[in-house]
C-alpha cells in the first residue's frame, strides 16, 4: 500500500466506506454573501461538526492549520488549482484555468489530498487541452509525494447550457478516471439511475457528488440522498452547509445521510 493509498483512505470513515466532506474553497473563485464574517472562525465551527474533511485554500490552511492540528481533526484537502466560477469575473475576464500549486509545497502546509478542477466544454481556445494536460502532470507530481487527487469533473464551459447533462458528464469522468484521477467530484444529475451509470462508468474510483448553489432543507437532504443510493461514496457540499440557517444541524443531518443511507 503507498502514501497515495493511505492518504485517501483517511477520508473515508472505516465503519462505512464514506466521506462527508464540506468544501470552503469559495473565496478564492466566487463573490460570498455578506454576513459570512471571520471565515477562520466559520472555519472552526465547521470543523466542530465533525464532517470527514474540509477543502480548502492554500491561504486558508495556513491561516487556520490549528484546526487540523490534533487527532481526530478533519482532513485537510486542498484546492490545487484556479478558475473563472464567478459569472461576472467570467464575463469580464472570459474562461481561464490556472495550476496554483505544486504538490509538494501541498504536502509541506499539511494537505492530506488535492482536488484539481476538470471544466468540461469551455470556449476558450485550447483551454480544455492545457486543463487535461495540467491535471495529467500534477496527479504524477502528486503520487510521487503520496498525495492522492480528487478531479472535480463538471461541465461549467461556456458551451453548455445544462450543466448537468448526464451523458456529457458521463464522457468528463470517464476523462478524469483515464488521466489518473484517485477520485472524482461531480455533479448529482438529478437521476439516481443516471447517476448509478457515471459512477460505474468510471470504474473503481470513488465518487462523491458536490451540493450546487444553495437550497432549502428538504430539497438538499433529497438529493443528499439520492446520491448516496445511486452509489456515490460521500458528499462534498459548500454553500449548502456553511450558508445554511442552523450550521449544527445541516452538518449533522448530511453527515447523518453520507453514513446511514443504503446504496440501492
């Protein structure tokens, strides 16, 4: 077993073969509400609840490492890389993608894992190439430190006009689970039968299902478990925990569907 296997097994609970994960890598590509405030101090409340691990930002980890400085903390993941997200910074600066850093200097500030973006269909001339290709090298830079790589394949390009196509989407997981991807973070297509062929499409790699744009309580713990039933091994939701009315209780009711629901 190597550091690649270790490392990715530590986000995922022994007891059932899953992982919440809540990702709080925002800040760096998208506009936050106001009312957020200290995100060091959001962050801590986050890391209270328990989830299985947290991605994040370089300048996050290193502003908040004493969260992830004890046993039984949350793992850390860190967000590897940069894209235009924001609809009025994709406006005015058009599409672009952007390694940010390298994977030992990743492993130095305490990541347990990177997460890469994989956009599929943008307009942008040769943004899809260079983004597979970047994506290709930084997973072998990565696996000669032992970090394991989560790809976040999504179809955010300009090109598409449902980002939740289950057959585009289907061909972009397949290309992160071809390029070396040790997991995958994509969308809930909103069909658990068409979920259950992306996932056993892309073989045996975990796959865990992202939250969206914020929705209301029984709206986000539907598709929180139609994700888990159509085979997915964890959840990696944002705005849909740490924007939530009671943080305590959305934390403990996803972290409570990742780790009770059955897969169908």
């Amino acid at each position: 077993m190597s550091g690649v296997d270790i490392r990715l097994g530590r986000l995922f609970a022994k007891e059932t073969g899953r992982s919440f994960t809540v990702a709080f890598d925002h800040g760096q590509a998208l506009k936050l509400p106001n009312g957020t405030g200290n995100p060091v101090t959001l962050l801590e409340r986050i890391a209270a609840g328990g989830p299985d691990a947290i991605l994040l930002n370089k300048g996050m980890l290193a502003q908040a490492s004493h969260v992830f400085a004890h046993r039984g903390a949350p793992a850390a993941i860190l967000r590897a890389d940069w894209t235009t997200i924001d609809p009025e910074m994709k406006a005015e600066a058009g599409e672009a993608y952007r390694p940010l850093i390298d994977p030992a200097d990743a492993l130095a500030l305490g990541a347990d894992a990177l997460c890469v973006y994989l956009i599929g269909r943008p307009e942008a001339d040769h943004m899809f190439a260079d983004n597979v290709a970047t994506i290709s090298a930084t997973i072998d830079r990565a696996h000669e430190v032992g970090l394991p790589v989560i790809v976040e394949a999504t179809l955010w390009g300009l090109r598409n006009e449902d980002q939740k196509d289950p057959e585009r989407l289907r061909q972009i997981c397949r290309i992160a689970a071809e390029v070396g991807a040790d997991a995958i973070k994509t969308e809930y297509v909103g069909d658990v039968e068409a979920q259950r062929t992306i996932i056993e499409e892309v073989g045996n790699i975990p796959v865990l299902t992202l939250g969206g744009a914020p929705g209301g309580d029984d709206e986000v713990a539907a598709a929180a478990s139609d994700a888990i039933s159509s085979g997915a091994r964890g959840l990696i939701f944002g705005r849909n925990v740490w924007l939530a009315g009671d943080l305590s209780e959305r934390l403990a009711t996803l972290g409570g569907i990742t780790h009770s629901v059955s897969a169908e």
